[in-house]
C-alpha cells in the first residue's frame, strides 16, 4: 500500500471531516478544524492513497501553550478508514503529530482521551506508542461512556529529534522571552529550533 504521511492543509478540512463522520460519533463543526489548522498549523496529519484521497487523519492541538512548563500536545481525533485499518498508518499519524509537538511547540507531553472499550485505540495508544492511564474521567462521553486520559512523555529524543546544542539552548530561550504576551510562542520557539537545527 502507497500511502504517505504529510501535513493536514486547509484544503483537506472536507476530507477530514468526512472521514470522522465516517469513523467516529465523536464529530466536529467546520469551524473547528479551521480553527486547529490555522492556529497549530503543523499538529494535524493526514494519510492520503497514490490518488490524493485521505484515508486517515490525526487531529492534534496544542494545550497550556503560554507556560512552557506545562505545555503539552493533544490528540483530539484520530482515525483510519476500515479498508486501511492494521496497516500502522494511525501509529504513523500519531509519531508524526508527537514529533511536530516537539519540534515546533517543546511540548513536554501529550495527552488524549480514549472510550473505555475502545480496544483497537487503547493497543495503539499504550502497547505501540507507550501511553499510559492518568485518570478515569466518568461519563466523558455523551453517550454516558467513561474515558481513560492517558499521557506519553515527550522529549527530543523520543520522536527522534537531535538534542539542542550549547549554542542553540539561549537562542530558544531569547525566542520564548520575545514572544509578545498573549501571542502564542510557537512561531518564534520554532524559528530558533530551526536555526539550531540548521
Ligand atoms: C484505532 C484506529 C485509529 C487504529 O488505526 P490503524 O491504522 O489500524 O492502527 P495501526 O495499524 O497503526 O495499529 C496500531 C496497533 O494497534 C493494533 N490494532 C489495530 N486495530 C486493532 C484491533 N481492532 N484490535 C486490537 N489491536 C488493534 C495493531 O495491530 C497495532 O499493534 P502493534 O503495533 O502491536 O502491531 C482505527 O481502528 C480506527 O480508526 N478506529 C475508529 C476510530 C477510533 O476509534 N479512533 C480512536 C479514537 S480515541
């Protein structure tokens, strides 16, 4: 199977929620992907055929943004179309979106929720990637469901990024400082990583 892995653009909002509708009850208005496209650019992937069709997709955001203590990615949906299900393309989806926390937010963990019964989602998330159960949240789900929240640590070196030199470290902190209060950090904390990585 050709299916590669790229970034979710603007231009795939349609397929994307095409394909939750398809795959989830758990289901999103337009404005909603717009607005995590266009605010965390670079979290929410897409798993498209030789054709350009999305047969999977990860939604991702990213939480805490203004204290880089705290601030950490979130899965928001995740999904493979049957036909294309135990292919690993949602692990991909998953390493791709984990990576791009990393790399562009310093995000020092992940977190999502997933149904209780959900076993295809809980083997993904905790035997392939390493997640593990915070807590139990009742009834989470409309439906009445309970979810397990579950967390992975984050670093470089767990999606397989370089560590960042003697030199680039104050570069990252000048580009944190310099971030305007109340504008997101991202731009300029990736900007430095990408200098440091140069
Ligand atoms: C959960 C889901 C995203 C997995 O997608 P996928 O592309 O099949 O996942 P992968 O092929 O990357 O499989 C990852 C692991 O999960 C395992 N797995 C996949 N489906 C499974 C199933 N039905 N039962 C048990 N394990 C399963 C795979 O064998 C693989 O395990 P391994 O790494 O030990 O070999 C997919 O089943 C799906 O879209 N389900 C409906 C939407 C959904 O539930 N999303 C999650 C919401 S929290």
């Amino acid at each position: 199977m050709a299916i590669s892995i790229r970034t979710a653009t603007l231009d795939d909002m349609a397929s994307l929620m095409d394909t939750n509708l398809r795959c989830l009850p758990e289901n999103y208005g337009i404005r909603y992907y717009l607005y995590t496209l266009v605010t965390w650019p670079e979290l929410s992937k897409v798993a498209v055929d030789p054709a350009g069709r999305v047969v999977g997709y990860v939604l991702a955001k990213i939480e805490d943004e203004r204290d880089a203590k705290k601030r950490h990615g979130h899965v928001t949906s995740v999904a493979t179309l049957d036909s294309y299900r135990k292919h690993g393309l949602a692990t991909k989806l998953m390493r791709a979106s984990m990576r791009s926390m990393v790399e562009m937010y310093d995000a020092k963990y992940v977190s999502l929720h997933v149904r209780q019964t959900n076993r295809a989602a809980k083997h993904l998330y905790s035997s392939t990637l390493g997640y593990t159960e915070h807590k139990l949240d009742k009834k989470y789900y409309q439906d009445g469901e309970h979810a397990y929240e579950m967390h992975c640590k984050l670093s470089r070196a767990s999606v397989g990024l370089p560590e960042l030199t003697e030199e680039s470290l104050p570069l990252r902190r000048k580009a944190e400082e310099a971030a305007a209060p109340g504008e997101p950090v991202a731009p300029a904390v990736a900007a430095a990583a990408a200098a440091a990585t140069a």
